[in-house]
C-alpha cells in the first residue's frame, strides 16, 4: 500500500510538470492525491479483520472442544510425566483378563496365539498402579501384534533381585529392521519421534513416572522384546494360597490330552508350582489305548479336541465312583459358544487361554481346598444372551426425563481415573442425585455400611477387592441383595459376561461409557422407592448464582461443561496444579529461542486452558501461535510476564468461586 502511495504522488507530480496548464495540473496531482489516501484508509480499514479472519482460521485446529475432555488433562499428565502413582495390591489374573479385552480384536486378526507365562516367584497379587501398568502393556502388546502374523506374542513377568518386576513383552519370530529400531531408541531418548510411535511415548512416560524404564531389543536369534520394568513393592499381606495348595497337592499326578509337547511344558512350570506332576498323552494314543486313569488325580482336556465318544469315556469315570478324579477343560480364546457348552457336562473346573496362573490356583483350591466346582469366568447355565446383558442405550434423555431419578443415592467403584471422571460427568447432569465415588471394593463395602446406597456402577478389575469378589460379597447380604449392580466393562469375551452374571451383576455397560448407557441402566433397574421419594425434600438445585469476569473466565459455561459445580472447580484445581511451573518453561523456551518446541508448547496450553473456559489465557496463545505461524517474532519476552500476570488473575477468579460455592454448601 506504501509503494502505490509513492506511486499515485510521483504520478501526480509527472502529470504537473507535463500539463500545459498549471491550475490543471495542480487540480489533477490534488485529485490523485486524495484518491491514494482514501485508498490507503479503505484497505487499513479491512485489513485488521482479514488478518483476523487468518489469525483466527489458523487456530481453529487448535482451539479445545466446547464441552471439558476428561482425557485431555490425564494426556498432558503424562506428557509431562506429572501422572499421580497409586500403587496398592491388585490381582494380576484379573488385570491380564482385561488386557485380553483390550487387545482382543488385533489379536484375533493377526492370528497369533497369546501365551502369559509368569513366574511362581511374583505372585498372585502385585503391589502397583494396575490402571497404569495396563496401559503401557496395552501399548506394547498392540506393537509386538502388528509386527507379524499367525505367529505367537508373549508376556513373561518376572522378579528380578527383589528389586524390579520385568515385563517382558516379545514376539519371537519378529525382527525390527534398524530403520524401525531407531525409531524406538529416538522415542525412549526424548527425540522427536514419527506419529506412528505416540502410544510408544505414552507407555515411555508412564512407565518413567513410575520410576520405571522401557528397552527395546531385537535380533533374529530371539526376536523382538519390549522389557517394562518398575520398581518391586512387597505385598505384605501376601494374598497367595501357594503354600497351603503345595502342602496339600505335592504327588498328585495330571495327565494332559490332546496338548503338544511345547505347550505341556508350559503348563507343567505352572501345575509344579503346586507340586502337581503332568504326563503329557496326544489324542490318537488316548483314543487307541484308552489309558487306566486310575494313577492320576485330574485330566486336563481342549475342549476343541472332544468328540462324543470323549464325553461318554469322562461321564462313565464319574458314574463309576471315583469322585476324587477331577477334570479340567480349558478352552480357547475365541472358541464359539456351541463347542464351550459341549464339554460342560464332564467339567469339574474350565479355564481361558491363556492361562494364568492366578486362575489356576483359584480353581485348585476351589476343587480341592473348598470341594467345590471352580468355573472360572463360566457360568453353567444352558443358554445366556451376552447381548441381552450388555446394556445399549438407543435414545438421547431430557432434563425432564432425568427428573425421575431425583433422590437417588447412587455409587461408583472405579479406579481409573479418565473413567471415573466421566461418569461423574454424566451422572451430575442429573439434578438432585447424591453421589458416592470410591476407588476400589473394599470402599465400597464400608460405604454401604455407612450411607443407604440406591444403585452401584462398579468396574470388574479394581486393586484390594475386584468387582467380582465385591459382588459375591453384597449378594450373601439380605440388606443388600436387592441393589443393582451394573459392571463398566469392556466386554470382548462372552466367559467375563458370564462371569458377571454368575457373580450376581444385573448387566453390563461398555466401554467407552456414554450417558445414553448410563441413564438407560437407571431407567431399566433403580426402582423408585419411597426412601427416595423422601429425599427430593432435601435436593437442591445446582444453579450456581455467582458471577465472575467472563473475561478471565467463563464459569457459567465450564459448569455446563463439566456437569455441576463441583465438578468445574475439580477441574480448575486440578489444571492449575498440573500447570505449575509452565511460566517458567515459557521463559526458558522463548529465551533459548525453541520456536518448535514453543508451538507444541502454545498447542497444549491452547487445549488446557480452552478445556476450563479460561478465555484471557486462551487470547494471549492464540496470539503466541499467530505470531508464530506467521514467522513474526516481536518481543517475545513480554508473553512471559505477561502469562504470570495473567495465571495471578486466573488463580484469583478459582479461589473467589471456591469460596462461593464453600459458603453456599
């Protein structure tokens, strides 16, 4: 615009030296003149919203959603390795039963058998973050599963010097070319890594927050191993029936039918933990000689492998008196429905591959200990509809249609933190409900001695007491018997159904929860008593009457956000504690002139802060990242006083709505 100023007065001025009139010329140059200046104000005029508009368009990627991401802050926890660590005694079995879930659908398609081998030395239970330590195994199992195909992928746990507990995750015919290996060594360096290795970064810093590392080896000799280590906490109370169970079964003999040799001796490192001896016999030798099962205690069968004439041998053993032989049917991982129901008849325990040894001590001393038939995950029942049990909601509800629920005391038992969050979303959205939260079954079992409960949300695999145990527990309570129970489950295998439902569980909603399935499962099993009707007296709105600078922060609409009040300062507290120190890493970066780092940096402030309403400091990113998009660097170091500023006043505005909401509860 400059250049065509200049140009329009030169031109003016040629014009009056070449006109033959000196009033004209004069006239002419003043015309021109004017016309350059009204120009120049026109595109001033419009250039500010265009470069608006730009500015505004190249953030529109960057801008965080309209409702709060409970995923959003856990992500940038463990971006910055800031994640909180829990660790308390979980049950490994029941942690590895829902890894399989996870993993379940790559896994069926590549066509890989999984194995879990894990030393007798670890345990049934393990002292850790179980949440954690599934997700960096997920991650890691997903890797060694997409390397090849209809091979094998295993997971070997072990102790090591009492001072580690190894996971050693491996695919023993993959070989990582160095292209890819070096990808894995840039990521768990801290280089920039491809996109590809996202979740790789993600199980990295979880497993660094836990004080633990990941190495990556890779040969053709042994194939490709991910070794996940964390530090060894003794479980105190030492939760294992090993001991008793070898006292009680060192001699007994097993003989194993229809295995191959390789896989009996996996099972044999599992069955001699408790002192059990196995003789392996392939299926045409059985069928040929038809073995005197009188010097042998159990039998253990594939359930794939039987014919009729198998089950008719196994029923006439148990007809013929001799009550102490037990058979054991394990079946596979994605067996079909009709082949599982065909052995039932001759099954004295069942067990899922892969086997754990966890389950295997849980059906010896069922069988043995307590005389009692050990179905593990399976129910006896003739039929049972997986899809009548899972709990699919198929409409969207009003605020008028959640009214109903009103008075309810309702209960939550989760120990993942990104699920608990959004249950407490959804859940608040109904007005004048009480909410109970609780981490694990041993909470849950003293708030029911404590508050008169209404209905139970409960995950399956929680530290100190599973979902499972929990419910077997409240079921043998007639105080108790009539709440429902709905799992959070995810559901891949028909055997964990069934074992829900055998437990006592009324259904199951899936991950990942939605509040379609939640307030289903309300509408279809709490029953509106006149306890509840009773409370409505006490229930009071969740209008908040506050105001505040919608400037700095837009509190009304992070409420409706994050589903009530408590639920948005929950938020608030919890972003401002993750984001201590990030002036300090704002300054580092524009100091030592880290433009890249910067944007990412800018990015995640972008999408925390947007998650809180908090608008002055999503502004002031939205300009830091124009002016870095666009290659323009002013004085930088002003954004580092003025973001101190600026978190003073943010940090003022969430104390102030503290103190409301403490005076008005």
């Amino acid at each position: 615009m400059k250049k065509f100023l200049l140009l329009t007065i030169a031109a003016s001025l040629l014009h009056a030296e070449e006109s033959t009139s000196p009033y004209m010329a004069l006239a002419y140059g003043v015309v021109l003149l004017l016309v350059a200046i009204i120009g120049f104000i026109i595109f001033s005029r419009f250039k500010k919203p265009a470069a608006k508009k730009r500015m505004q368009k190249e953030n529109s990627t960057l801008k965080a959603s309209k409702s709060a991401d409970p995923e959003l802050v856990e992500q940038y926890r463990i971006d910055m390795k800031k994640i909180k660590i829990e660790n308390q005694p979980f049950r490994l079995s029941g942690m590895l039963h829902i890894l399989t879930n996870k993993i379940s659908e790559p896994l069926k398609a590549s066509g890989h058998q999984l194995h879990y081998d894990v030393d007798n030395e670890v345990g049934r239970y393990i002292v850790g973050d179980n949440d954690y330590i599934e997700q960096v195994l997920e991650a890691l199992m997903e890797d060694v599963i997409a390397m090849n195909s209809n091979q094998e992928v295993v997971l070997h746990i072990s102790k090591e010097k009492e001072q580690h507990i190894v996971f050693d995750v491996y695919n023993p015919t993959a070989v990582l070319s160095k292209t890819e290996l070096a990808h894995y060594m840039d990521a768990i360096a801290g280089k920039e890594a491809d996109e590809r290795f996202s979740a790789f970064i993600k199980a990295r810093n979880i497993a660094e927050a836990m004080g633990g590392s990941i190495e990556v080896k890779s040969s053709k000799r042994n194939g490709t191993h991910f070794l996940f280590k964390i530090p060894y906490i003794e479980d105190r109370d030492n939760r294992s029936n090993q001991e008793k169970l070898k006292k009680f079964l060192t001699g007994k003999k097993a003989l194993f039918i229809g295995k191959t040799k390789y896989e009996t001796k996996r099972a044999q490192y599992i069955f001699d933990t408790f002192g059990i001896k196995i003789e392996h016999m392939n299926l045409s030798d059985f069928e040929n000689k038809k073995p005197d099962l009188k010097k042998y205690d159990m039998a253990i069968l594939r359930s794939s492998s039987l014919t009729p004439k198998h089950i008719s041998f196994f029923k006439k053993i148990h007809q013929s008196g001799k009550k102490d032989f037990k058979t054991i049917i394990v079946h596979e991982l994605f067996e079909d429905e009709k082949t599982i129901n065909f052995s039932k008849s001759i099954a004295d325990a069942e067990l899922y591959n892969p086997t754990i040894i966890g389950d295997v001590e849980e059906i010896l001393y069922q069988m043995f200990i307590l005389k009692s038939k050990a179905v593990k995950g399976i129910s006896n029942m003739d039929t049972f509809s997986t899809d009548a049990f899972a709990i699919k909601g198929n409409h969207d509800f009003s605020e008028e249609d959640l009214q109903k629920f009103r008075g309810a005391h309702i209960a939550v038992a989760e120990d993942s933190k990104v699920d608990m969050r959004v249950m407490r979303n959804i859940l608040n959205n109904i007005d004048g409900i009480k909410l109970f939260t609780v981490n694990n079954g041993i909470e849950l079992m003293d708030l029911l001695e404590k508050e008169e409960i209404d209905f139970i949300f409960a995950d399956i695999n929680m530290p100190l007491l599973d979902g499972l145990t929990m419910t077997r527990r409240i079921r043998s309570k007639p105080k108790w018997e009539h709440i429902p129970i709905i799992s959070i489950s995810s559901m891949a295998f028909k055997q964990e159904v069934r074992a829900m439902q055998l437990a006592g569980m009324n259904a199951a909603i899936t991950k990942p929860i939605t509040a379609q399935d939640v307030y289903t499962a309300l509408e279809k099993f709490l029953t509106i008593t006149p306890k509840i009707e009773m409370r409505l007296t006490q229930c009071h709105s969740q209008d908040l009457d506050y105001k505040c600078n919608t400037y700095v922060l837009n509190v009304e609409k992070g409420v409706e956000d994050a589903g009530s009040p408590e639920n948005y300062l929950e938020l608030l507290q919890e972003t401002m504690d993750l984001l201590q120190g990030s002036d300090e890493k704002l300054k580092a970066l524009i100091k030592n002139e880290e433009y890249t780092a910067l944007k990412e940096f800018s990015h995640s402030m972008l999408e925390l802060y947007g998650n809180i309403q908090a608008n002055e400091m999503v502004k002031m990113f939205e300009e830091l990242t124009y002016y870095l998009s666009s290659r323009k660097k002013p004085y930088l170091m002003e954004y580092t006083m003025l973001y101190k500023k600026n978190m003073q006043r943010l940090q003022d505005e969430i104390d102030a709505l503290e103190q409301h909401l403490h005076k008005k509860g």
